[in-house]
C-alpha cells in the first residue's frame, strides 16, 4: 500500500484491514499480559496495574490470592489491611478500597461471580470500562467493547485511527473502525506494539511493519541493533 492517505471510505476501510493483517503478522497469538486463574484474579490484577506496570502486579498477585484465595476472602479484609499487601503497586490506599469494595458487590449480588455483562460490571467498585472489556475479553471472551489504555491511546491516534483524547471517544471510534470479532485480540496487540515498539519516545519505526502506512509525526528511524 502507498504511502498517501486514503480519500475515500474504501480506501481508508483496505488501510484498517491492512493494518489488522500486518498486526495479526506480528502478533498473532497474544493475550492479557497479566497472570490470572479466573474472572475474580483477572479484575483483582486489572484495577492493581492501574498507574503500575503488569510486571509489578505479576510480582504481587500469586502472594496475595494465596492469602485471600475467593472473593469472600477480600471481601472480609479490612482496605488499610490490603493495602499494605499491595503497597508496592501504588495508589493502595485508593485500589484497596476499590478491590474491598468489588469483592462485597460480588459476593452480595453476583453470587461470587464475576458479571458477565458490561452493565453489570460497571455496577462494581474499582470497574470502569478498559478494566471491564478486559476483564469480560479476556476472561469470557465477550467483545463488549475495546480495551482503552494508555497503549491504546497513544497508538490509535498515530495509527490515525481516531483524532480524540478521551478514552471513551476514542473507544467509540475504534468500535466503529475495526471489525468486533477483531475487538479482543486487537486490544491485546495494539497494547503488545505500545510496549514492544511503538513506545510513547523513540518509537522503533525501522523495526515496525506498520511504518509504511503510518502517518505519524513523531516517528524516530533508529536501529536497536549495536
């Protein structure tokens, strides 16, 4: 494909699929980076990576769901308690309550069950929609919606996938553009390419497949090679 930009609704719609192709090339088979046994550790794991990296979570979660191991167990712990267990994600005082806090709505309402709808996930503390398309992606494999994070963000707008800021408008664009059986493994690349290569300073262009059909303006052309 040329490197000008599509003028017609055809031409910007062979550009999406060439751009899912040339994702499928280079991921194919990823998923959620974060370590998790069911739906409950997978939201648990979701609201702790907030502000933290998943390798930090990674680190933290196998100790704690040993302590806590349902959602019974959290929900009978005291937050400034669990905090300290999380201490080193960041933020614990707030992801304390938040987790405290889902863990009652689930086991007072959900049965001690994780929700699989996106209304009903959004019910719960500490789930606003890019925990709850990861949490109902991943774990049910429902394509409610596109997982926004600060991956996405930046890598849909060089993409120029959409032109918005707000997650929830950008979410909107994205539900619009890419086909919604793509919906979940797209989240999961697009998040996989923000770490690998398309990071947020000196992204690495020349080792990037998409380079050619990418329109950003801040593309740097380094090798990783020594």
């Amino acid at each position: 494909m040329s490197k000008g930009r599509p003028k017609t609704a055809a031409e910007r719609q062979a550009r999406v699929t060439e751009i899912l192709r040339r994702l499928d090339q280079m991921y194919p088979d990823v998923t959620c980076a974060l370590l998790h046994r069911n739906p409950w550790e997978l939201l648990v794991a979701t609201i702790l990576s907030a502000q933290c990296t998943d390798k930090r979570v990674n680190e933290v979660t196998p100790g704690l769901f040993a302590k806590y191991p349902t959602p019974a167990d959290f929900a009978a712990v005291k937050p400034e308690v669990l905090a300290q267990d999380i201490r080193s994600t960041g933020f614990f005082n707030n992801k304390s309550k938040s987790i405290v806090g889902a863990a009652k709505k689930i086991t007072g309402e959900f049965g001690g069950k994780v929700p699989r709808t996106m209304d009903e996930l959004l019910s719960v503390p500490g789930a606003a929609r890019k925990t709850a398309n990861v949490v109902l992606g991943t774990a049910y494999g429902i394509a409610a919606g596109v997982v926004v994070d600060t991956h996405v963000m930046r890598v849909s707008r060089r993409l120029d996938l959409t032109k918005q800021s707000d997650p929830v408008r950008i979410e909107r664009d994205l539900m619009k553009t890419i086909p919604e059986k793509k919906w979940i493994l797209f989240s999961h690349q697009i998040i996989h390419h923000g770490r690998a290569l398309c990071a947020a300073r000196s992204p690495k262009c020349t080792e990037c497949l998409l380079e050619p059909i990418c329109y950003a303006k801040d593309k740097t052309y380094w090798s990783s090679a020594k």
